[in-house]
C-alpha cells in the first residue's frame, strides 16, 4: 500500500472530529513530505513543536514525487496521523511546512512555509508540466525553488514564509523573482547547526563505525542524478573500477571506506540492489550509511570525501573537511550558486593516479574553503530561534516560553567493517616488531614488503579460499552456543582445513583467542595504545611464529606496526572456560558479532 492508499482519516480532523479527540488544540501544523529527501529537513524542524499542547501535528505526502519508496517507513517511524493528499488539500491548517516544491502545495488551506532540503537553492529543474506551473516559451532551465516557475501561481506568490540561509540566496530571489522576496525570511540551516553541535561528539562517531586510531575514514559520497558519482550518464562511469581500486590500494588497516549515497538513488533503485550492486565493496570493508538518520554523523567523522556537486559534498567542506571530487560537472547547477563556485575550484580526482598518493596529497596541502563555511548559514547555531519564531508569527500564536532548541545528532549503532573478502596480508619481522599491511588485493609496491600470506574470513564467499588461507578468522561471543566457544571452533577450523596453520577468533573490540598447529589456545589482547583489528593482532602473531618466533610458557607482547603506529599485543595461553555447548555446533553457525546489513 502506498500513499496514494491512504485512507481519509476522522481523527484528529475530519467528520465529527470533535465528538472523538481526548485533547481540543488552537492550532494544526502539517509537514507536507515530498519524498524522503525532502522529508528529512522536516525532522529538523520537528522539535520546534514538541511539548505545546496546543497543536496538533499532521502530517501528508505530496504523492508527486517519482522516489516513493520509504515514506511508509518514515510515516510510521513518526506516528503522526496521515491525511491522504486529497483530504491535506481540503483541510484547513494553521501553518503548512513543506521542504520541496513538488505537488500543489499552492493549495493547501493554510499559511505555507517551505524550506531548502539541501545546502539552499543549487540546481536547475525545469517545473513537470502535466497540471502544474510550466516555464513560458524559450525561458531558461530554471533554478529549483528560486525563480519565477517555481514561486508563482498564476503570476501571484504563494509562500508566506521561503526560508532562506544566506544572504546571498536572498540576492538571487530578488534578481529573479521580485515578486516572492517579500516572503524570503533568512533563518539559517538547521540541519547544518545539528553538525555544529555535534562536533565534539567526533571520536564517538568515529568509534561507532569501527575506526581504529591511526586510520582515515573516506566517506564517499553521491548526489542521486545520472552525472553524480553513483551515476553513469556525466561521460564516464568511475564506480565500478573505482570500488576494486579503493580496497586493494587503499590498506584495511590504514583506511576504513563508508558511503553515503542520496535518500533518491538508495530509495529509487531499492536498498536491495544497491547492496548487490556493492556487494564486492561490502565483503571487502565498505558499509554503506543510513541515508536518512546517519549521513552526518559520517561527515563528522570523515578525513576525506569523496564526492561530486551535491549538497552533501559542499556540507563537508563546510565542515573544513577535504573534499575530492570524483564527478565535477556543474551543468545542472545555478552558475551563481556558491556550491557552483566550490565545484570549479575544488581539486579533482584523476582516476588514472595511484589513489593513496592523491590522498596524502589532498591532506598534506588542505586549506578548508571560506566559501562553503562562510555561505552555507548566515547564522549558525541559531536557526532554531529564528525559525520558531517566524512558525509561531505566522499561526498567530505565542511562542512557548522554553528555548527553542533542535535534537542532537544521535549515536549510531555500532558498525564495524565486516570484511568477509580474503587478505592478502604483508609483514616484516624485525625482533618482536611485526610491520604489517592488509588489502584484498596486492598493490603495486607488494613486492617490496615482505612475506605474504592469505588471511581468510569462515564466512567468505567462495569455500575455495579456505582451503589455501594460511589464517582462518571469524567474530563471536566466546560463550556462543552456535559456534562452541573459541576453542572447539578453532579445533573444527583446523581439522577440516589442513593448510591453515593458524585459527583466529575475534571474541571483541580489542581481543582475539587463536589455535595453532604446533600448540593449545593463545589469548591475544590489546595492552595500553593498542588499537587495531584483532584479525590483524592473529596474523601479526602467525608472521612472528613463521619468522622463528618462539613462546615463552607465561607469553610474551609483540608490537604490531601498522597505520604508522605501533599497537602493543600480549600474547599469553588462553585461560580456562567452561564448555559452552554439549555437542559440535552445526557448521553453518552464524557470528554473533554486530555487523552492518
């Protein structure tokens, strides 16, 4: 069932409304959703209502947009009551909210406020002709949600409130349509001042996706039309030999890869297709970021982005991040947009280079852009009040007597790298020293390394690699039922895997139990400033052992050396535990271990 299914409702408005509410209210505010895009400025602004008893909150879907897919979702992740578009458009309100254009919205029964659901008003769109506003013969392409077509209804303004983020966006509206800048009222970005506030909250959401000390997160990142960098219509299409690139140049150790793709390609092509789509990248380390509740808690995190025109790019450049474009065609951009200027002046991938040394270089010569920093809000950290205040005015309604105050960022849910793709794991062992580096692939400089061997996951996808990996690993809880603990899981590994030499059960963050062939159970563990995946702390001691090294009875600390840092692994035999289950689990147990879907 979609929105065009849903059903005219008689609570809290409609016939007889009155004769069924427990709470009679002085006003209703509607969020009018265009799709999820536009709908995530809208939970922005949301707890600027919360705690006044004297609204009731609605909301309605436009059921013009072409990306459908998760309003549903999104609708029941509110709870708020939901007017079919036919009953929004004839009921009255008191404040309309709305972050797109799409649809009649010039219709609503109410005073209509929209906002920018991106980094201000960017692109040109040319306005869908069938039954609405259409730009007269031979104007230009015009700018989405700035221009004449896009404002006027029968040659009149229709929004009583066009918030806007900087001045310059006001400039361009009186350029372009005088007629509307009576409405402009210039509130800042509030979706920009949530990452403000998060800033200090940086480590957390580096910790939250598995982002060990020493490492630099890329984030990559996609707007949603065919020239973006998800898109294969700007000429050429970087992705799919990009992607084999980024995992094998780019060490597991050194680099952790996210991607933030827009709400319009992971909803219009299906979440399903885009991870079967990645699904190489996935196996090999890339987890790709909610679009909706998390995308900015992975810039916030980021050391690089990798990205393209849209507003998500410019937004980390805001942010002082560096930014690299894989896709740098402004052709749908308004050429006076500050995010136009960015673009022409922001370095550039060049996709035929080695990618770690464009890498250093960016962050070896980055100086953060004034622009996008300077552009993006024209008061930042205060577009609460702003807003608040000009919501309250135009319901003809005090406002409350608590600040007006938006939501912090949350946490994510811990989100690992869930590398199931072999590694091809290089080390040199100097002493007790093990200089290690992991990829899928070998890189061009494999040769100079030193020894190699194959580190393997149980849960790869192809069970050839199996039976040559010299290192077999896996997560789970060392009391996990399925598996038998790490001790009978190592033995099973080694007994139906005769290559292997070492098994390795990662049972947390920081530890890992492992089985040799030569002895019983080792517990590895991470002593003060290590930090690192214990994956790499069982194929750091594999390399020692096959260098020569020898145990000592009460263990001994090895230095693993690897993302130019130096972790501290002690090594001991494994202490005692209890059996975790009567019998061999079946072969087919699943990891406990918390991964990304």
């Amino acid at each position: 069932m979609g929105a065009a299914d849903t059903p005219t409702i008689r609570v809290p408005v409609g016939r007889d409304a009155e004769r069924w509410t427990s709470r009679s209210t002085e006003r209703r505010v509607l969020l009018v959703v265009h799709n999820v895009t536009s709908a995530g400025r809208l939970l922005d602004v949301l707890p600027l209502f919360h705690d006044d008893f004297r609204l009731q909150l609605l909301v309605t879907s436009t059921e013009s947009s072409a990306y459908q897919a998760g309003t549903r979702e999104l609708f029941a992740e509110l709870g708020l009551p939901v007017l079919p578009w036919s009953q929004a458009l004839t009921t009255p309100v008191d404040l309309a909210v709305s972050a797109s254009f799409g649809g009649q919205i010039e219709l609503l029964q109410g005073k209509l406020a929209v906002l920018s659901h991106g980094v201000g008003y960017t692109k040109k769109l040319a306005v869908p002709g069938a039954g609405c506003r259409v730009p007269g013969a031979g104007s230009r392409e015009p700018t989405f949600g700035l221009s004449r077509e896009w404002l006027l209804a029968e040659g009149e303004p229709f929004v009583d409130a066009l918030v806007l983020s900087h001045p310059e966006q006001v400039e361009r509206l009186r350029r372009t349509c005088p007629e509307a800048a009576p409405a402009a009222v210039l509130a800042g970005d509030p979706c920009f001042d949530r990452m403000l506030a998060g800033r200090p909250y940086r480590d957390r959401f580096r910790r939250a996706l598995g982002v060990r000390d020493g490492q630099r997160l890329l984030v990559l990142n996609s707007t949603w039309n065919p020239e973006g960098f998800f898109g294969n219509g700007g000429g050429q299409d970087l992705l799919p030999e990009l992607l084999p690139r980024l995992a094998a140049e780019l060490p597991a150790d050194e680099y952790r890869v996210a991607a933030v793709l827009h709400p319009n390609i992971w909803y219009g092509h299906g979440p399903g297709q885009i991870r079967a789509w990645l699904d190489r990248a996935r196996r090999g380390g890339l987890t790709l970021i909610d679009p909706v509740h998390a995308w900015r808690q992975a810039l916030l995190a980021a050391d690089v982005v990798l990205g393209d025109f849209g507003a998500v790019t410019y937004y980390s450049a805001a942010l002082g991040v560096p930014v690299l474009l894989a896709s740098a065609n402004d052709d749908r951009l308004d050429p006076e947009a500050p995010l136009a200027e960015f673009i022409r002046e922001a370095p550039r991938l060049d996709p035929r280079r080695e990618l770690p040394d464009q890498l250093e270089k960016l962050l070896a010569d980055h100086r953060p852009f004034s622009g996008p920093a300077e552009h993006t809000s024209s008061a930042p950290g205060a577009s609460a009040a702003a807003l608040r205040r000009r919501f309250y005015t135009l319901m003809e309604l005090p406002e409350p007597g608590a600040p007006a105050l938006l939501e912090p960022l949350p946490l994510p849910p811990y989100a690992p790298p869930h590398r199931t793709a072999p590694l091809h794991v290089r080390t040199r062992v100097v002493g007790r020293d093990v200089h290690l580096e992991r990829s899928t692939d070998q890189p061009y400089h494999a040769h100079t390394f030193g020894e190699t061997h194959l580190a393997v996951h149980e849960d790869t996808r192809d069970p050839g690699d199996l039976e040559v990996a010299d290192v077999i690993v896996r997560e789970g809880g060392a009391d996990d039922p399925r598996l038998g603990g790490p001790g009978r899981w190592s033995a099973q590994v080694l007994r139906r895997h005769p290559h292997c030499a070492l098994a390795g059960f990662v049972t947390g963050p920081d530890s890992c139990t492992v089985r040799t062939r030569e002895g019983g159970l080792l517990d590895l563990s991470a002593e003060d400033g290590a930090d690192a995946d214990p994956a790499a702390y069982a194929s750091a001691l594999y390399a020692w052992l096959a260098s020569g090294g020898s145990l000592p009875p009460d263990g001994t600390t090895l230095r693993v050396r690897t993302a130019a840092l130096s972790h501290p692994v002690r090594v001991r035999p494994a202490t005692a535990r209890p059996r975790s289950a009567a019998a061999d689990p079946p072969d087919t147990a699943g990891a406990s271990w918390p991964f990304p879907v």
